[in-house]
C-alpha cells in the first residue's frame, strides 16, 4: 500500500460538491469550505442545473463542471471522481451542495485517515451516535433496512449507508472514476468498495437539515428508491467482481486482499 | 386455420417483412437491429402459409386452435424484441452519461487553458470569454 504513508491530509485534496438547481445554498458552501477546510480544492457539478448555480460557484472561486444536461447524482458524483483521478488528487470528500454537511466536519472523516492507514474509504454515519439528526420515521427505517442488509452481506456493521458525506483516498478515487452507480448511488458504491477489497470505514458526524432546496428523494421517488436499491444489491450479490476492465491500473484490482 | 384467417395472417406477415426489409434499404433501421425483426416475421409468415406445421406445433403444445398459436409466438416475439430494446437502451443511457461526463470534463479544461492565454497574451480582462471566472489558484496548480 505505497502512497499512504503520510502524517497529515496536506497531500493534494479536493472537495466535490454535487449541486443541482442550488443557487440559494451553494455559495454558503464553497465559502464553508473555504473556512473550515482550506486545503481542499473546491469542484462543484453543476449538474444541468437551470437557476444560477454555476455563476454563483464560480464566484465563489469554485472550479465548475457543467454538465450539459441533468445526469443525476451518480453520473454527477462520478464525473468530478473521473476529474480527481485526472487532475491527481490523493483525497477527494463529497460534500452536498445543500448544505446538509458541514465542512467543519471533514475533519472527523481525515482523522480515520490518519488513525489507520490501510483505509481507503471513509463515510460519515449520522446514526453512529446521538447527532441531533431527525428524519421522518419511513426514511429512518429504509436506512436501517438498508444498514442491516449491508452488514450482514459485508460482516462489518454500518449504520447510515445513505450517507453522501465521503472521504475517499487515490484508490477509491480510481475505482470510482471507472464504475460508480447510475442513480441513488450511495448503498451500492460502498458495496463497490467492499467487493473491490478496498477498506472502508464508517465514522460519527452531525448533519444539518437541508437548508435550502429539495431533497432528490422525495415521498413519490421513496419507493423507487427501496425498491431499485435493493434489486441492485440483491444482483449485486451474484455479479462477478471486480466489473472494471482487466489492465486496469492496481488501483482498482482486488491483489492487497482483506 | 380457417382460410380467410390465412390470407390475412400471410398478407399481413408479409406486410411487416416488407417494411422492415425496406427500412434497412432506406437506412432507417440499422442491420443488427433488424435481424430481430426479419427473423420473426420471416417465422410468422412460414407459420402462416405452412399451416400444416403451424397445426402440429399447437397440438404438441396442447393449444386447441392454431390462430393461438400464431398469436403466442407473435407475442413471445413482442417480448423479446422489448427486452432486446432495453438492454440498448441501458447500454445508449451508459455511453450518454460517459459523454456528458467527458464534455464537462474538456469544457472546464478549455475554460481554463482560454483564460491562462488571455493572462498569458495580456488580453484586457474585459475580453468577452466563453466561460467565466475560473479561479486564480487554478491557474498557479495547473497552468
């Protein structure tokens, strides 16, 4: 595992910021960023938004992908994992672009970081303990669905595989930028993770209500959500792995086993 | 089968052969994606003019009347042509989002290079570009 000796996160960082139709929250967040974690560059995904969302992050003194029309998070998150791995970042954190996380918060997920070596994937649990997180109850219980299913298939408890709040290192970036999910990506790419032998760890953050905006997850799409969700990790099971080509760089191939 | 059912099923199978092949011709189906279609219809015409088999295979699979059977195998044929769409058409939505993700890609890339030129060449900063304000620092770790 060369390339993770290191004492801090100075190395080459950057921030993902998923946005779309944002105009109202997105500055908030580049200038969060800015504030609680300034070494991390700061890459929004104008994710075919039609209100201001690009102009004002750019002002903000973001660097901006457009993309040309509404891919959805998975394409969106995948195309700035694809810029990470292009542009030579070592760590990569996504942060919504509605403000639900706090980039002072970032933090906790480097310190795992720096705690063990050998992970490669660090995910923010609002459930690992008491975080002030309130959710109505129907979603509270498809995440704890989707916790338990995870754990059981991955024998390691996980809490909150819902999460967006991530903190991913080189090789999970290269994985990514190969293969990552089409829609509601979050469950399945920490399955990736785990069937590509790359260690992941789960740590306790606080996330805020959405402060402007509307979830991509509303009551109709809910059900959709459970549903597709579940038929992924359920086929996921039985899919050969790795997916990603063969004579693809190390990054993404399964030789460091657990 | 009644005959008038016949001279209709064989008119109408040959119809749809027709078309498809004629489609091809006028290069408004492309080739793979017409074999589906030329091989059910040229099954659904010989099964229309070869009663006898058509007859023999509804018995064997204990359909009373052989027009039913037809209609099943236009049907399982419907199927799999639908499901044959889907699969191109996941495999279109894949290459769709690997190309926006690529233009994103190479139009933030552009942006950049035009605007480290502008600096570079001393343009006035008022010169019109195509996309705005890509940050200072960006310039310093790429440039």
């Amino acid at each position: 595992m060369a390339g993770n000796h290191f004492s801090h996160l100075s190395e080459r960082c950057l921030a993902i910021v998923p946005a779309y139709n944002e105009a109202g929250c997105v500055g908030a967040v580049i200038e969060s960023l800015r504030r609680h974690a300034p070494e991390f560059d700061v890459l929004v995904i104008d994710d075919g938004s039609t209100d201001s969302t690009a102009l004002i992050s750019e002002r903000a003194g973001a660097t901006v992908l457009r993309m040309p029309f509404n891919l959805g998070i998975g394409g969106a998150m995948q195309a700035g994992y694809r810029y990470a791995d292009e542009h030579d970042y070592d760590f990569a954190v996504q942060v919504d672009g509605d403000g639900q996380h706090d980039p002072a918060q970032i933090e906790r997920l480097a310190d795992e970081f720096r705690r063990d070596h050998s992970v490669d994937f660090v995910f923010g649990s609002r459930f690992a303990e008491e975080s002030g997180y309130r959710a109505p109850a129907a979603r509270r219980a498809g995440i704890r669905i989707f916790a338990w299913l995870l754990s059981l298939i991955m024998r390691k408890r996980v809490t909150d595989p819902t999460s967006g709040f991530r903190l991913a290192n080189r090789r999970a970036i290269a994985l990514f930028a190969r293969d990552y999910p089409h829609d509601y990506p979050e469950v399945e790419a920490i399955l990736m993770v785990h069937a590509h032998r790359l260690r992941l760890a789960e740590v306790p953050v606080r996330m805020d209500q959405r402060a402007s905006g509307r979830s991509s997850i509303t009551t109709l799409r809910s059900g959709y959500y459970m549903a597709k969700v579940l038929l992924a990790v359920l086929i996921g099971l039985v899919r050969e792995r790795p997916t990603v080509t063969p004579g693809d760089p190390a990054a993404v191939s399964a030789e460091h086993g657990i | 089968m009644d005959s008038r059912l016949q001279i209709v099923a064989v008119l109408a199978t040959a119809a749809l052969l027709l078309v498809v092949l004629e489609l091809v011709r006028r290069r408004r189906v492309m080739e793979r994606y017409a074999l589906l279609w030329l091989l059910s219809s040229v099954v659904l015409l010989v099964l229309s003019i070869w009663s006898g088999l058509l007859e023999q295979l509804a018995a064997s699979v204990g359909i009373e009347t052989p027009s039913n059977a037809l209609f099943a195998i236009a049907f399982m044929f419907t199927l799999v042509l639908l499901l044959h769409f889907s699969t191109v058409i996941s495999g279109l939505t894949d290459q769709n989002k690997v190309l926006a993700q690529r233009l994103a890609l190479l139009q933030q890339r552009v942006s950049e290079l035009q605007q480290s030129g502008d600096r570079r060449f001393g343009k006035p900063s008022g010169e019109p570009t195509h996309e705005s304000n890509a940050p200072e620092r960006e310039l310093t770790r790429h440039g």
